[in-house]
C-alpha cells in the first residue's frame, strides 16, 4: 500500500516523530509514501535504501541458507526470497548488500569451506539470479556503496582478522570492485588510522559508512573518530576529524547510525543520544566546507522509530513506526 501526497520538513524542532510529519506535510512539493513489512530480528541487515530499492539479507540461522530479497519504492518485491547458495562453499554469512543503479543486486559475504574462510562479493540480477561471485581473498566488506557509475566500495579488512583483535596488523580497509567484479584499487591502511581497534568496527561512537556525495565518496570511522574524502578513483582527497555534533541537553554525547549523500554534494546524518538512546534523536547535515553540523529535523524516540534511510536525489527517506517509509524534499542548505 502507497500514498502519494505533499512533504515537507516543516519547522526543524517542531515535529513529535515522523508520524507527525508523515501526516501533517503542507509543502506543495511532492512527496511519496509506502509500507513494507519488517522482521524485527538481529539477523536482518539493516534497513537501507539505495537507487529507489531496499535491499535485505537474512543471515543463516538453525541450518538454513541466508537469503536476499528487494522492494521497490512502490512495495513491490522485485528480488524474491533467494537463498545464498555459493557452489562449493559450505557457509555463506552476508555482511553488507545494495543495489545497483540498474537493479541488481550486491551482497558482501564471508563464507567458508571447511575451516577455511574468504570474502566473497556476489551480483544478482534484478530477477534475483546469481550472476557470479567473486573471491576476495582475506579481505571481508562490512560496509559497501555502489557509486552512480556502478562501481563497488567496500570497507573491511582481513577475514580472520575481524575476530582477532592484533593492534600490530597493518592492512588495507578499503577495496573498490568494478561493475565486473574486477577489483580496481585496495587502499586505506589500517595504520592511516591511528587506532589499535579495526576502523570498520561499530563502536558507542557510531556505526561506520560509505557515501557518495556529487563526485566525491566518503568513509567516515567513527570509532576511529575520522573522516576519509576520495575522488571518484579513490585517492584521497581530504581527511579530518569525524566530530559529531555538539552534546544537547537532552542527548548528551551522540551516535551515529546513518550517512547519506545527495547529488548536489549535500551530507544529511541520523544520530541517536550515545548512552540514552530513548532521550533524543535528530536529522542532522554537516557542512564540508565549514566541517560543522547544523539540525534540521527534531525526533522524540519515544513516539517514532524513525531514522534516515537513504536519499533519492534531494530528497531524504525517512520511516514512521516499523513499516512506514516517506520521501522528504529537503529544505535548503543552512
């Protein structure tokens, strides 16, 4: 089921919960709504949309296959359940999926056969077919992007290394993967971050991204406390201190749980109160240029399970209760 009607932020500070705003939208700009379905389960991925699609995984449980599947943003299913299946490979555990500007689909795995474990990045096509895996070798992507052109960004590291905390491992966290799946550039070491812990670790700080904003890609660590900006090529640009927003009254210290970029090079993040999570959230844009925060939107917690999910174009997705997705026009930049 999906409403099509007008959206806007409305009055940054005013809204109760995403509810609220979901209903009470007066902007003559357009906007779109649709329910799907959640399983609240630690076994999904989750929920983030990316070129109009949300893409899921469930992990394996109870000797079950993993399997993947998509909506569109009319609640169509698109991928069908699809179980994981990786010829010779006994185990397959996804770690990050998304899907591609065509409709397909990618999915990070690591997977194993016997004791002996390697990263696998797989393509299904948008009727949900495996296309071909690729091995990665040691190297796990917990956190992908795929870029407007199709390529595929992961941050990770070694598999074995993902459960064995060595602060003397040095090794590359980032690897990017053509539409092929022929890999185009490993880089990034683990050392450039100055932390013992893995940079692609969640952390009380916050959960690490990749996004794409206009023609610059960024991966921001938070329990490393940094903010990595690359060219489209993968050299880096620029680097800083990843810097939350300022502690509110409410909120205290922030955590982060997702990042998204627009075309026009906007930045729009949603953060949660670090120790207190029911006290305050809110929708927040860092400015690159000034590397400040500025809030836009208000979230009592207690009324929504709202959050950030993913941006079309100018527009932010949002969710009100379990099942209720909106695209917001954006208001402009402060």
């Amino acid at each position: 089921m999906n409403h099509r009607r007008a959206f806007s932020f409305g009055t940054p500070g005013l809204l109760a919960g995403f509810r609220r705003a979901l209903t009470a939208g007066t902007s003559e700009r357009a906007g779109h709504t649709v329910r799907i379905p959640q399983e609240f389960t630690s076994l999904l991925n989750p929920d983030r949309w990316s070129y109009d699609f949300l893409p899921r995984f469930r992990r394996p449980d109870r000797g079950q296959d993993a399997v993947v599947w998509m909506h569109n943003r009319e609640g169509a299913l698109t991928i069908a359940e699809t179980p994981v299946k990786l010829g010779t490979l006994d185990l397959a555990m996804p770690l990050a999926i998304s899907a591609s500007p065509a409709g397909g689909l990618w999915v990070s795995l690591e997977a194993w056969s016997g004791a002996r474990n390697t990263g696998v990045l797989t393509r299904f096509s948008s009727r949900g077919a495996i296309e071909f895996s690729v091995q990665l070798g040691d190297f796990a992507g917990e956190v992908m992007l795929v870029d407007d052109s199709g390529r595929v960004w992961l941050f990770g590291g070694p598999v074995v290394e993902r459960f064995k905390k060595d602060p003397n491992v040095d090794f590359d966290t980032m690897l990017i993967v053509d539409p092929n799946g022929r890999s185009l550039r490993r880089g990034l070491r683990k050392s450039s971050f100055h932390i013992d812990a893995r940079p692609s670790q969640i952390r009380s700080a916050g959960e690490p991204q990749l996004l794409q904003h206009a023609d610059r890609v960024s991966i921001i660590s938070p329990v490393a406390n940094s903010w990595v900006v690359l060219d489209l090529h993968g050299n880096e640009v620029t680097r800083f201190a990843f810097g939350s927003p300022e502690p509110g009254p409410r909120s205290g210290r922030w955590k982060l749980l997702s990042a998204f970029g627009t075309p026009t090079g906007r930045v729009l993040a949603f953060f949660t109160a670090a120790h207190s999570p029911l006290r305050d959230s809110g929708l927040f844009e860092f400015n690159l240029r000034k590397r400040a925060w500025s809030r836009l939107l208000e979230v009592d917690p207690t009324r929504s399970f709202g959050g950030l999910f993913g941006t079309t174009g100018e527009e932010a997705i949002l969710r009100s209760g379990p099942d209720l997705y909106g695209w917001f026009t954006l208001p402009a930049a402060p």
